[in-house]
C-alpha cells in the first residue's frame, strides 16, 4: 500500500518535470527556426571561418618568417625549433574568444524585448508557458546559434595539434572554456533583454557588461594594486654571472630559480596582488587561460624560439597574481622563486564563479520580469 501511494505521489513531480522540459524545447525549437531561416546569420558564420582561417594562415607565415630569419642568421638545427602547433593554437584561440564575445551578445541582447518590441512575446505569454520556460528556452537558442560560430573555427584549433606542440586534451579543455564562456555571455545578454524595454538598449548594455568583464577587471585590479602596498621580508638576491674567462654554464631550469640568496632579512618594499587577485580572475581571457593546463616547460622552451605565446602569459601573469609577493619576490623570506610557476592553485574556478553568480543574478531578475500579470511597465511598452 505504501508503495502505491509512493508512486502515486512521485508521478506528478515527474510529469511536472518533463512538461517543464518540453515546453523549454518547444521555445528553442521555434527560436532556432526564426534564426536559420533568415540569410544574415549564414553570412556572419561564412565570414567567421573565412577570418579565422585567414588568421591562422597568417599565422603560420609569421612563424615560417621567424624560423627563416633564424637559420639565415643563428647557426641552429632546425630540428630544435618548435614546430607551429603551439602559435596558431594560442592566437587562433585568443582571436575566437575575441569575436565571440562580440558575436555572443547580439546573439542575444534583443532576445526578449525584441518579441516585446514586435508583439510577439504576449504570444507567448499568454498560453501555458511559464516564465522560466520562455527565459531558459531563449537563453539556450542564443547559446547554441553562438556555439555554431565555436563548431566553425574548431578545424583551426585542431590544426595547431596536427602541427605539433599540443594535445587534443589542450583543444578539448580549450572548447570547453570558450562554450562556457559563451553561455555566460549569452546568460547576460538575455537576462538584461528581459529587464530593458528597448532593444537598443539592451545591446549596449550588454556589450558595457562585456566590456566591464574584460577590460574593467584589469583596471579594477590595477586600481587595487595601488591600495595593496606593504612589506615583505627579504634578503639578497645574488643572480648567476657568466665570465667571458670562464666556461659556459649550462643555463637553468625555468622551474630553477635563476639566483641564490644569502645575507640578513629585512623589510622590503612589495605590492600585494594576492589581496585583489579575485577582481583580475572574471576575466574571460583569464579564464579560458588559466583553465588549460600547459606542460611544463624546460631551459630550451625559452628563448628565440619560445613556444610560450599569449594565452599562457596570461596564465602565467594570473598565478604570479595569484601567489603575491610571497611566492614571486626575489629572495622573498630568504627562499630563492622560479621563473615559471606552475599551476599549483588554480583561480578559473573563483573568476567562473563570479561570472556565473554575475549572469544568474541577471536571469533571475529577467525572470521576475517576465511575471505576468504584470504589475508595473515601463513607459512606451508595447504589450501586443
């Protein structure tokens, strides 16, 4: 008996469930149909791949130029040249993540209140559709039209593997990042659609958010490094010479620290990044850098020849950040620092975090807003 009701009671939570699922897929559905049957939207993603594999040309020009310029005028094998793979990886990466999060946000900044502004969302907000299913289903339709622009640039990411130099593990956490990126960005966009009364609006609005995300955070931390002065204790750095009279040493490890450290400790000068490291860490390109994990490099990764481009600078400058002074600081509580930190604590984490409280803060507003009957508006609305 108490078996049957179990069931009993469990059947409409489930029912409820699936109802709720298929009336979000029913918005997408209707969504993504709007959006493939108009003509723009297969001339954005034509020119997407025709820039990116320009861009990845480009590149590896580029490359052939500095490997040319090298042999003509160093006395190298061209063995011990790294190959292309790691340089078109990181800037077709970095030129990816660029026009998505310009791509994304008119994806979906005219989401809601552009069926406001047309009359189309009474339509919907009059049958049996909830709130929260024409916000999800919406948010999803954008997500996937902008995750189609990250499907065509994939054959150039995979290019950087087949040159040499990564991993399709690197390619695979790499697509990842950019599709979660993508969907904050897009979760943005269409919770400020829902809360704007204007289209217009809304998509500057949102490119405002964006623009706060990328460059905002770097002056914020910028900012925040000038009220994190302090003091450190330190001693003498005493870095490694080489004599014209004396053989050549062989130089050191990245992961060696280049110096050695001797006399007393005393108090010097130093700025605390690890105070307002978590202002640097919602940067999208922070993210998506400090997410993929980079072998670790050796004495002959640097140099003319380095593979080390501008993705994992960024990550690099994000964990020098990240450890503050104490790990960073030469001779810093008498302990000499290697050059190349390698990724002990990650700080993805913290900056998607802040990113996803950001774009669900702004959904749930957008959800609010949506409520019908609706007791407030906004003057000039149209409601059907």
């Amino acid at each position: 008996m108490s078996q049957l009701t179990d069931t009993t009671h469990r059947a409409p939570a489930a029912g409820r469930a699936t109802g709720y699922l298929a009336g979000i897929r029913d918005v997408v559905v209707l969504e993504l149909k709007q959006r493939l049957r108009s003509r723009g939207w297969y001339i954005m993603l034509a020119i997407w791949f025709i820039l990116t594999g320009l861009v990845t040309w480009l590149t590896w020009a580029s490359w052939n130029a500095q490997r040319e310029a090298q042999q003509a005028y160093i006395d190298i094998n061209p063995a011990d040249i790294p190959g292309p793979g790691s340089m078109i990886f990181e800037v077709v990466l970095a030129f990816v993540l660029l026009f998505a999060l310009l791509v994304a946000p008119a994806l979906s900044a005219n989401a809601v209140n552009g069926d406001r502004a047309g009359g189309t969302l009474a339509i919907l907000q009059v049958t049996l559709l909830r709130p929260g299913q024409i916000l999800w289903g919406k948010f999803l339709a954008a997500w996937a039209a902008a995750l189609a622009f990250l499907v065509a640039s994939t054959p150039f990411l995979v290019i950087g593997v087949a040159l040499g130099g990564m991993t399709p593990g690197h390619v695979v956490v790499a697509l990842l990042m950019l599709a979660v990126e993508v969907g904050v960005v897009c979760a943005i966009g269409v919770g400020i659609s829902a809360l704007a009364g204007r289209p217009l609006f809304s998509i500057v609005v949102t490119y405002l958010a964006v623009a706060g995300l990328v460059f905002g955070s770097l002056i914020a931390f910028g900012l925040g490094t000038g009220l994190s002065q302090g003091t450190i204790m330190a001693n003498q750095a005493q870095y490694r010479g080489y004599s014209p009279y004396e053989p050549a040493q062989e130089q050191p490890s990245p992961m060696e620290p280049e110096y050695t450290c001797s006399g007393p400790l005393q108090e010097q000068p130093a700025v605390h990044t690890d105070r307002v490291a978590w202002m640097l860490a919602m940067n999208p390109y922070v993210v998506v850098a400090d997410a993929i994990p980079y072998p670790v490099r050796t004495s002959s990764s640097f140099g003319m020849s380095s593979p080390v481009g501008a993705i994992e600078t960024i990550s690099q400058g994000a964990r020098y950040a990240m450890a503050g002074p104490a790990g960073t600081y030469p001779c810093a509580n008498g302990e000499a620092k290697p050059r190349y930190l390698a990724q002990s604590t990650p700080l993805w984490p913290l900056g998607l975090g802040l990113q996803l409280l950001l774009a669900g803060l702004l959904m749930w507003l957008g959800w609010r807003s949506l409520r019908t009957p609706a007791h407030r508006l906004a003057r000039g609305t149209r409601i059907a």
